[in-house]
C-alpha cells in the first residue's frame, strides 16, 4: 500500500487552481436528525478536474470524524462525483479524502451537528 501526504488548501479563503480542482466539495446538510438517513454528496473540487486515461481521480474516501463510512472508486470514464446515504449519531467532521493519480491525496471537510 503506498502512503500519501494529505493535502489541504494553504489558504481557504484564496484557493490556487490546483486546490480548486482536488479539494473535495462536501455537499450536505448543516444539521441533520440522529439516527436519520441523509445524503452526503462528494465532487472533486470547485472548478471540473481533467478525466482522460493519464489524469483522473481515483478515489474518494469517506469519514466521520475518523471513522470510515465508505469509499467509491473512479475510471478515466467515470464523473468523479459520489452520493452517500449515512446517518450519525452525534455531531462531527465529515471529511473527504480523494487521490489524483498525478497530484496525490486531497482533504476536504464540512461540519454536521446532529439533533
């Protein structure tokens, strides 16, 4: 298994084009009910990253704080876009980790409070 440095924005506020194109984007609720299904969607980055044979997304891990909820595996031919169904029982850190086959592994977060 090989090991990557996790990446992150240097500075959110001012993202670079290349943070802009990894950087998970976590699409769900702020809030949502305990014990209740939801939706949490994941796209790679806020502008479309290249999908060809030799530049694409890999995969997009899923967490819960650290907690691993699931994991979706992309082709060269695949829209690197994912939607998860999961409920939580308490409040936490989604987090988005997803792996480029040039520009290796990216971190992307969002705060849910569970009710």
């Amino acid at each position: 298994m090989q090991y990557y440095e996790v990446k992150q924005a240097d500075d959110p506020n001012n993202k670079t084009e290349l943070e802009k194109k990894h950087i998970p984007v976590i699409q769900a609720p702020d809030k949502v009910k305990k014990d209740e299904y939801f939706d949490i969607t994941i796209k790679m980055g806020e502008i479309d990253h290249p999908v060809e044979p030799g530049h694409f997304i890999q995969y997009v891990d899923l967490y819960a704080n650290y907690y691993h909820l699931g994991r979706a595996n992309f082709t060269p031919e695949m829209k690197p876009e994912v939607t998860f169904k999961v409920k939580l029982k308490e409040s936490c850190t989604i987090r988005g980790y997803e792996l480029c086959n040039l520009h290796g592994q990216w971190q992307g977060n969002k705060e849910i409070t569970v009710e």
